[in-house]
C-alpha cells in the first residue's frame, strides 16, 4: 500500500535535522524505491538513504492489526514516537543510542496505519552476539564492560525491554568500548529492584560462561555476592527460555490448524 494513500501525515523532526524537512519527506513517500535495504526485513523493515553527510536509517514499522490500529489512533504513541522519544530521553541522561531524526505517521480517519523512525545510521565494530568469535581475553573485557553498561542504565532508572543480543551496537576505541541501544520502541524509566534488574540479562545468552562473567561484574558493580547473583540470573534465563520455547511451540500449532 502506498503512503499516498493513507488520509494524512504526522511528523516530528529534531530541530538540528528541520533543514532537511524536504528531503526526509521524500524519503519517507518514496521509502520502498529509494532506500537501500538493510539487515533483516522479516518483522520491520530497515532502509538507508544518503542525506549530504549523514546515512539516514529509516525503520519502517508494519502496520498493526485492527485493534492496534485503533489503539495507536487515539490511546497510545506509535513505536516510532516512542522510539525518537526514549532517544532523546537516553541522549540527555548521557547513555549511547543513535541521533534520533524524526518520526512520521500516516493515519485514515479513525484508524492508526504506517510509521516510520528516523535515525543517523551507526556502522558498529560488534553487537553481543559477535562476541563468542573474538579471542577470550577481548571476548571477556567487553563483556565486562557491557555489564557495567548495563549497570549503569539501571542506575538512572532506564529499564531496556529488549536488551537481547543484537539491540546494543559495541564501537571499539582504542582499548576502550563505547555501547549504543537500538530498537527503542519499549523502555521504562523507573527506579529498579536487584530482581528487575538481573531480570533484564536475562534474553542475552543461555551460555553459563557469560552468565558467570556478567554476574561478577554486576555482583561488583551493585556490592552484591556474587553467588546470589549468580544464582538469581541463571534462574531468570532459565524462566525466559522456558517461557519462550512454550510461545514457539504455541505458535507451531496455531500454524498448523491454519
């Protein structure tokens, strides 16, 4: 479905990137013929467009069901609002994410349909996942050192819903690594118990290597033992998994009764 075709647009555009209004829209109404794909396109889709100096990545986020697209119409922000949202919000408590652009949204009358973020595009050296390829040593200081991100994101009261493998992108300096989150859409800024807290390792890994290394450095960071941590955060990954390997096995029969 076009973007012409939808009733009206919504924008929101940061006041460094205003300029570029005309521009950002024409990337916006010419999304699929112009931008260069980019990762995967399985559940939202992800183009690259060139503006001057910056790579603008665009994400565009499918349109929801019925009930959704009433939700969003009129008692929810869409995921791309909240996406440029939480971005400022995570650029003024000093925490990495990528320079957030703009938001545009396309309505009917009553209903919510298609909406777009976007940000400065981000080339990274690592995400977590790349981490079980590089050497030991390497592989267990950025280990560490996300951990004490990770840390320190719940010091100021952000809770990163989905903080999983490949949503954090790792840019190496020197000996020192700098963390940027990516996919915003669900985060909640509240002050955070030891339990919330170790609860939110708990869709990275099931590697019980990373697992120990991760709970040491946390147990260090929060003057915890170590022991209790470590035995907290194998039980929530261990609770995750479960819960993810039921919703697979749900949805394998749903599929199956189509």
């Amino acid at each position: 479905m076009s973007n012409c075709n939808f009733a009206f647009m919504i924008k929101t555009i940061s006041k460094e990137f205003k300029v570029y209004q005309g521009a950002l829209d024409d990337f916006i109404l010419n999304y699929d013929s112009k931008g260069k794909p980019f990762g995967s396109q399985k559940r939202n889709s992800l183009r690259l467009f060139q503006l001057n100096d910056y790579i603008v990545n665009i994400k565009s986020f499918k349109i929801p069901n019925l009930i959704n697209q009433i939700v969003y119409s009129f008692f929810r922000k869409s995921k791309a609002q909240r996406s440029f949202e939480f971005a400022h919000k995570l650029l003024s408590l000093d925490i990495g994410t990528p320079k957030p652009i703009a938001f545009y949204e396309f309505k009917s009358f009553l209903l919510f349909k298609k909406s777009y973020y976007l940000s400065e595009h981000l080339e990274c050296d690592f995400t977590f996942r790349d981490l079980k390829h590089l050497s030991k040593g390497e592989y267990e200081d950025i280990l560490r050192a996300f951990t004490r991100f990770t840390y320190r994101l719940h010091e100021k009261q952000v809770l990163f819903l989905d903080h999983s493998p490949g949503n954090t992108l790792i840019k190496k300096k020197g000996d020192h690594y700098d963390f940027f989150l990516v996919d915003l859409n669900r985060m909640v800024f509240k002050p955070l118990n030891l339990e919330t807290r170790i609860k939110n390792f708990s869709r990275l890994t099931t590697n019980s290597s990373m697992i120990e290394i991760m709970s040491d450095e946390y147990a260090k960071c929060i003057g915890e033992d170590y022991q209790k941590v470590n035995t907290l955060m194998q039980e929530c990954v261990n609770k995750f998994q479960n819960s993810h390997l039921k919703k697979q096995r749900l949805k394998k029969k749903l599929k199956f009764w189509k």
